[in-house]
C-alpha cells in the first residue's frame, strides 16, 4: 500500500525541526554575563591613578616607549599625559561628583596605592583567564553551527545546491531494503526522499503540498525542489535559544520516527526506515518515498 495524503507528515516535521536548528540564537543572558572585561580593568586602573605619585603620572616613572630625548619618547609621553588627565575626569559613579582626580596626601595615600596596584594584577590575570573561556564559549557556539549548517545542506555548504543527489536517485533514499552509503549527506536529501517522488506526486504525502516530481536523475532539480520543502516546514519558535538540550530533544524526536511508520514493510530494514515503509523499502519513487 503507498503512501497517502499525510503519511510522512510526523517524519517531515521531526526533520524540519532538525533544519530549523540553524536559526537557533546565542543565549540572551550573554549580552550581559559577557560583558567587556576591560570596563572593569579600567576603572581599577583609573582608581590607581588617584593615588599614584607624581613621578608615575608625569612620565610613567620612565618607563615610557622610546629613550630620552627621542621623538617616540616625546609622542609617548604626550599620549600619556592626554590619557591621564582624560581618565582622572571620569566619574567612577556617574551620578556623583567624584572623579579620579588625584587624591591629597595621607599617611595611608600610598598603602592604597600598593593595594590598588595588586588588585589591578589580579585583575587582570583573572580577565586573560575569563577572555579565554569567553572565546572557547563562542567559538564552541560557532562550532555547532557549522556542525547543523553541515547535516542541513552537506559538509562544507552554507545553502542547499542539490549537494549529494545524484543518479540514481534511490542510492540516496536507501535502495530498497539494503541502504546506501549516500544516504543521509544532508537533511534536504532526505527531505527530498520523503516528499518528492519520481514520476508525478499523487499523494500530499508530507502533509502541506505535493512535491516533486524529482526524477532518478535528479541533478539538476534537487535544488529547486529541496528549498521547496523547506520553505513549507513548520518554523520553529521565535527566539529560539541553541543549547545542548534543544539539539538533544531534536535528535531524539527524530529517531523515535525510525521504525515507527512501518506501513506494509515486512522486511527487517523497517527497523531503520524513516518515513511510510512499504513493500519493497525506499527508492525515493511514487509509493516508496522514505528513507533507509
């Protein structure tokens, strides 16, 4: 018995909830947990300079780019005068008075200056660590984007080109009840295998529309047809947050869907068919559209 109106509807959804994966965001509390380091690090740095002595304000105690008397010394020197005066301006609290500006003389002036000074190398050992994990955070992020982009469209795409389909068709939908290598290089592959058939579509097997037809050759149509597909997939939800569990709960509503829609399939391959089983398994033709 092929496939009627519907049939793969619950497979097609379990495979667009994978694709839709790719606009999944970053979390939203990042935009605050990560905030830049050096905001910090600059205020430590501002409070050491209300306490600092008068050699380390006017020339850095020395030790300033360039030597004596040099025009890189002299342009150093003039940075760092500007950056000093426009640093002691600043307000540590905008909605006070108070600014850096350099603080009197007191018998505990210069304990606070050595203070302020560890906290600052403290500070900024902690801030090097903290920028590191941020970064590995990120680019774990990234990672798992290139990851999905790859499973959606083939390794190494960014946008679906038909990548992976070729003739005969049905080596990418299984052949049969034997399976194939070209099974699977991209969840629009699949897609294709589960909603288009070769030969006119007589059924609106995934649900939303008849697709198709794609044909045993389908290089040159695959393309045009797999974004098709996609675009009649259920959008996910806005403001979709990627983490490790919203993929796991995707992974696993997909496999719960191999096997479970056995159809007339007798063969033991039902165990890993996705989409109506039928007699004879999956060639990606009219009545056998599925995967295995």
């Amino acid at each position: 018995v092929g496939a009627a109106d519907g049939d793969n509807s619950a497979d097609f959804v379990a495979l667009c909830s994978l694709h839709n994966l790719k606009d999944a965001q970053e979390p939203p509390e990042w935009k605050d947990t990560f905030d830049s380091e050096d905001t910090l690090l600059n205020s430590i740095f501002n409070a050491n300079l209300s306490t600092a002595t008068e050699s380390w304000l006017k020339n850095r105690e020395n030790t300033l780019e360039g030597k004596e008397g040099t025009s890189e010394r002299k342009e150093a020197l003039q940075a760092w005068l500007k950056d000093v005066e426009e640093r002691q301006k600043q307000k540590p609290d905008p909605n006070k008075q108070d600014t850096y500006a350099q603080v009197t003389d007191t018998p505990y002036k210069m304990l606070a200056n050595v203070a302020i000074i560890n906290i600052h190398k403290r500070a900024t050992d902690i801030a090097k660590s903290y920028k590191e994990a941020k970064e590995t955070v990120k680019a774990a992020h990234g990672a798992a984007l290139t990851y999905i982009k790859d499973a959606i469209y083939s390794k190494g795409k960014k946008s679906y080109d038909g990548a992976g389909m070729a003739n005969p068709k049905s080596n990418n939908c299984g052949t049969g009840n034997t399976g194939n290598a070209a099974v699977g290089l991209s969840i629009i592959n699949d897609l294709i295998c589960l909603c288009a058939p070769a030969g006119d579509p007589s059924t609106k097997v995934c649900g939303k529309e008849a697709f198709g037809p794609l044909g045993s050759d389908p290089v040159s149509t695959a393309a045009t047809v797999g974004k098709a597909i996609v675009a009649a997939c259920p959008k996910g939800p806005k403001s979709q947050v990627l983490s490790a569990s919203l993929i796991r709960s995707k992974l696993a509503a997909f496999y719960a869907r191999i096997g479970a829609n056995h159809g007339a399939q007798t063969d033991e391959a039902v165990r890993y068919i996705l989409g109506k089983a039928p007699t004879g398994g999956c060639d990606g033709s009219r009545d056998k559209e599925c995967v295995n």
